[in-house]
C-alpha cells in the first residue's frame, strides 16, 4: 500500500521486537529502519524488508520515516534521545519515570516545536492508558479517590536494581498487589493506604558462587526508591529455576475511582489489564499513537503532546463514520 505510515524505531530490545511485532497488526503501517547503537550487523530482526542502520546515520533518513517509535529505556536513553530526535522526526515514546514528565515534556517540545515536529511522549500503560482512566474517574466523579495497584507481574526497573546488588548473578521482581487493601477499595470504603498497604515486592535471585545472602537480602531490602517502603521478600535459587520459572514477562494491574454523588451514593469505576508480555502490549500501544503522531502532524499541531492531547478516534485505523457507526 502506498499510503501507509511509514515506520523507524530506535533500539531493538524488548520494546523494539513488540514494535515490529504489533506493527504486523496493523496493515496501514509499515516498519522499514531499525536504528541501534550496536554494530547493524550483530542485530538480525529475521525480516528482509527492514534495514538495520547504525544511529548515527539517522540523520540521512528524515525524508523517509513518517514517525520514530523511541524504544530505550527511561533512565539514561529517553531523556538524550527524546529531545535529539524530535528536532527531526515525529517521535513517540514510552518514558515512564513519573516524576521526571514535566521537565522531559519540556525538553522534547522545546525541540519538537520549532521543527514542526509532533512529538508524543509518555506512551504505554501507565504512563499511558493507565493516565487516562485516572483522568475518566476523576470527571465521572469529581469526589473521591483514586487508586492504582500494579501487578501481579514482573517490574523490569526493579529488577535491574536487584542485579545491580554485589554478589547478584541474575533476578526478577515481582510486583503484587496487597488483596486486602483492593477489597477495601473495590468496597468503597476510600481508604488511606501507605506505600507499604498497597503492594508486597518478590524477588527471586541468583546468587553468585560463595556471595553472602545475608548481605545480598539486606541490601534489597533497604535500598531507596525501589525496595525501602515496601514489605520485600527475597527468594534465593538456581539460574535453571530462574530460566524455567521466570523468563515471561507478564505484567498487569487496575485502576479504581471511587466517589459519591450524593450523600449514601457510591460509584466505583474499575479498568484492569492482565499482560502476558509487558513490552508487547506496551509496543502496541506505542504504534497506534504513532498513527495519532503522523494525523496530528499533519493537521499543525506541533511540539511535545500527551495522551490527554490525544483525541480516541485518532489512534483508530478506521474513520470516524465507522467509528461511529459501530463502537459509538
């Protein structure tokens, strides 16, 4: 098809498999480049059709991508990359440090908009679909609260800080949501819940040989940020239990708004996802709001956008007309 949105990603890891992954679902687009920071020829995408390019040459190919899909991670790749690529593409990417959003949108549209360039950022679960129906719950009911549980499933922050640990082989952690706290909110009751109510964290690690697991454990447990304000357990096995049990990737979790209308009248509003593959379904996301990039680009609005600039039927293949007509 002549017509499709024409496609480039950079960094071919977990999400960047997703994106040519999801790509396949999605007939009105297609993915030609994979740019990496490796040598192009160690990276085999198993697809003829796509060409693997070093990053640096990047440049040479503005013509010919309608929108990157920026598929690095959050620490150390999104915060460079975010704002060197949207001075030259429409750019959509996955960056989930929450705290970090304001200054980050910032930096890509100061880059994005003079250029003319559409740039969305923040893209996937949550951030992403997770935002919005924080958003939906607060309209719908502008008194109460809201509340959002992760898992169960395996957080990919969390667990490279545990094999960043000395005397760590490998590791996993998961993160679970506390039963009793969900049934006390699913209940309406609104209830003031600590970090450490709402989720337990799981590790499961390999040691290396004659490591002190005494002072591996401690050091999990107290790290800041990731492991201090929890309940954590850890978990110590074999590289074979680790490979057999817990190479998946499944991940999930809900967000609830509870809230009155009227005195004695309770509302709970409930959105949960249940993920066999985290960076899939997170690519997939990825690549519908990069149709709503190409759209929006073409319509003037340019600079760093969120997915509360997004309007639904934009991300949609299908027209308004049949929108209408069939989801309306």
């Amino acid at each position: 098809m002549g017509n499709q949105i024409r496609l480039g990603i950079v960094g071919y890891g977990n999400i960047g498999r997703g994106v040519q992954t999801a790509v396949k679902k999605n007939s009105d687009m297609v993915l030609s480049y994979v740019f990496t920071r490796r040598n192009p020829e160690t990276v085999q995408v198993n697809d003829d059709s796509i060409q693997v390019l070093h990053v640096d040459e990047i440049e040479k190919y503005t013509d010919k991508i309608d929108v990157l899909i920026l598929c690095g991670g959050s620490a150390t790749d999104l915060p460079e990359q975010g704002p060197q690529f949207a001075k030259l593409f429409n750019t959509v990417d996955s960056f989930d440090t929450h705290a970090r959003i304001p200054e980050y949108f910032e930096a890509v549209d100061a880059a994005a908009k003079p250029n003319n360039k559409t740039a969305i950022i923040s893209v996937g679960w949550d951030p992403g679909l997770f935002s919005l129906n924080r958003v939906y719950g607060e309209i719908a009911l502008p008194q109460g609260s809201t509340y959002t549980f992760w898992g169960k499933g395996l957080s990919q922050g969390h667990s490279d800080a545990i094999r960043r640990v000395p005397g760590v082989k490998a590791g996993v952690q998961y993160t679970i949501p506390i039963e009793e706290a969900v049934q006390r909110v699913r209940n309406a009751e609104n209830p003031e819940l600590t970090t450490r109510e709402k989720h337990i964290r799981e590790c499961w690690v390999v040691p290396e040989e004659g490591a002190n697991l005494e002072e591996i454990e401690t050091a999990i447990k107290t790290m800041p940020n990731y492991f201090a304000d929890y309940d954590t357990i850890v978990n110590f096995i074999t590289e074979e239990e680790l490979k057999a049990n817990h190479s998946a990737m499944p991940h999930g979790g809900f967000v609830i708004r509870s809230g009155q209308t009227s005195e004695n009248t309770n509302h709970v509003i409930e959105y949960s996802l249940k993920l066999d593959s985290n960076p899939e379904f997170t690519a997939s996301v990825l690549v519908a709001y990069a149709r709503a990039a190409y759209r929006m680009n073409k319509d003037g609005q340019y600079g760093a956008k969120t997915v509360f600039d997004v309007a639904p039927g934009l991300l949609s293949p299908k027209s308004a007309a049949e929108l209408r007509k069939e989801l309306l």
